[in-house]
C-alpha cells in the first residue's frame, strides 16, 4: 500500500494534468469555432466547382485534346499518395486512422505491383508512416495548418502537385484527409486530384436530366479546351484548400473531444485517490491509537 507521502504526491501531479487538459480543451473549442465554419463556408465553392467541371466535361465529345489534368498520363503504374494530418498529437485518433488508412491502400496498391510516392502535410503523418514507407517518402511539409488553413499555400502545393504530374513524377495523385462531420466525428476520405476524376454530383445531374430529356446547351468562348486548361490547375488548388479547411476543423474537434475525456479521467482518478488517501490516513490514526492504547494498559 502506497504511503501518504507518494498519495499526496499523486494527487498533485494529476490535478496539475487537469489544469491543461482543460485549459487546452478550452483553447480547441474556440478554435472548433472558427474552423467548422471556415470549413462549412468553403464546401459549396468546392462542391460548385466539381460541378461545372463535370458538366464542362460531359461537353467534350473524347478526351483526345483534352488538358493532361483531365485526360490523365495514359498510364496507372506511378502512385502519390498526398496525406495531409496534423504537427502535434494530443487529438485522440484523429492521426491515426489517417495513418492507418494511408497504410491499407499504399499495401493495396503495391500488392497490385503499382509504384508508390507519399507527400506528408503534417509530421504526425510522416511519423506514422516513416518506419514502413520511409523510402516512399518524397517530401513533408509541416506547420501548414498550425494557424488554419491558408489559400496561398494551398495553390503552392497544387502547383507543385501539376509540375510533378506534368514531369512524369506520376500517373494518378489521391489526396486523403479527415472530412468534418462534427466535434466527436470525422471520417477519413480520399479523393481523386490527378487525373480529374468525373464528379459524382454532376453524373447524378446528368441521369437526372437525361431521364427528364432536359439537357442544356452550352456556348463557350473561347473553347472548352482552352477554359479548362485555366480552370483544373484552379479547381485543383481549391480542393487541397478544401481538405485543409476540413481537416484543420477534424483536427481541433478531435482534440476538443480527447481533452475533455482527459479531463473527466482525471477527475475520476482524483476521487479514486483521494478515497484511497483517507483510508489510508484512516487506518494510519486507528494504528497509532490502537498501539497508545495497548501501551498504556501494559503498564
């Protein structure tokens, strides 16, 4: 049994634990604030975007003299896998199932004989995946979303990502993030960035108005080749801006969460302690009493 000393000393030391988780669940929560509805604004721009993508694709009558972002390398054998987590820990399993589902598809995608790249945004990421994948491993990029995320570094990773696609550094680029739900619940989703993949939404338009047998016509000028050579670099910098939104709001909801269990165990731990201490002390003061007594009647 633990003396009262070593309980005291306890007892400190996690009231102490407490004091921070707090304090850092606090600071989570007002930065939970801003974030989700950062995040909230930037998806109807995103999703907009995709939109008239699809339905500028859905115009093309091939994909011959398409832009080398929608028509693709012609090829499958080159992987970069973009992962995009956080510079610090203490958010429960918010970089871990990033990890973890980084991990399943790079192991899927060697199985199937592919070459593999990895580009981290986020040292936890290049943590979690440097003991398997090190040599995979081309480049990480740390403190992006330290303060948010931010559109210039955005349309510098995205202009990255189009030299590397445009050397033949690889065929297919799939970015995997945490899409924010709500403050206990992310979900890690990849997403298709090079080639451009057709957009889910505007394939559901498009069966929508083919069954209605409304299709509109549209006249662009100049063509729709020259427009979407402006546009795909630009919608490519605004879904990396997206995911950044998204997991910069994951990322403080996580953390907001884990605090706040922190915080409740160490208060549970405190009364646990504190019960064990005065039992202690209890049986301590019964002890002396016991031996004050059997003393006095010895003499």
């Amino acid at each position: 049994m633990a003396n009262l000393k070593d309980l005291r000393i306890r007892i400190t030391s996690v009231k102490s634990t407490q004091k921070i988780t707090s304090a850092m669940k606090m600071v989570a929560a007002s930065k939970l604030r801003r974030a989700q509805v950062a995040a909230e604004e930037g998806r109807p721009y995103a999703n907009r975007m995709e939109r008239m993508l699809g339905e500028m694709t859905a115009n093309l009558p091939t994909l011959d003299g398409a832009p080398k972002l929608l028509a693709g390398s012609g090829k499958d054998e080159v992987h970069l896998l973009v992962v995009i987590t956080a510079d610090r820990g203490l958010c429960g399993g918010f970089n871990g199932s990033i990890v973890r589902e980084t991990r399943r598809r790079a192991n899927a995608l060697k199985r199937e004989g592919k070459s593999l790249k990895l580009f981290c945004v986020g040292r936890k990421g290049r943590d979690g995946l440097k003991r398997d994948f090190g040599d995979d491993i081309i480049d990480t990029l740390e403190n992006v979303t330290r303060s948010g995320a931010d559109f210039t570094v955005s349309g510098d990773i995205a202009g990255r990502l189009v030299d590397m696609f445009e050397a033949g550094e690889f065929d297919v680029c799939t970015l995997i993030y945490s899409h924010f739900k709500s403050a206990i619940a992310q979900e890690v989703t990849p997403q298709q960035l090079i080639p451009v993949p057709p957009p889910v939404q505007a394939e559901k338009e498009e069966e929508k108005k083919e069954a209605t047998g409304l299709k509109p016509t549209y006249i662009m000028e100049p063509s729709e080749e020259e427009i979407l050579a402006e546009l795909l670099p630009r919608n490519l910098a605004v879904q990396v801006f997206r995911a950044l939104l998204e997991s910069y709001a994951s990322e403080q909801g996580a953390r907001m969460t884990a605090m706040d269990n922190a915080t409740r165990n160490a208060g549970e731990m405190i009364d646990a302690l504190t019960m064990t201490y005065n039992r202690t002390r209890q049986a301590v003061i019964t002890k002396e009493l016991i031996e004050i007594i059997s003393g006095a009647e010895a003499l």
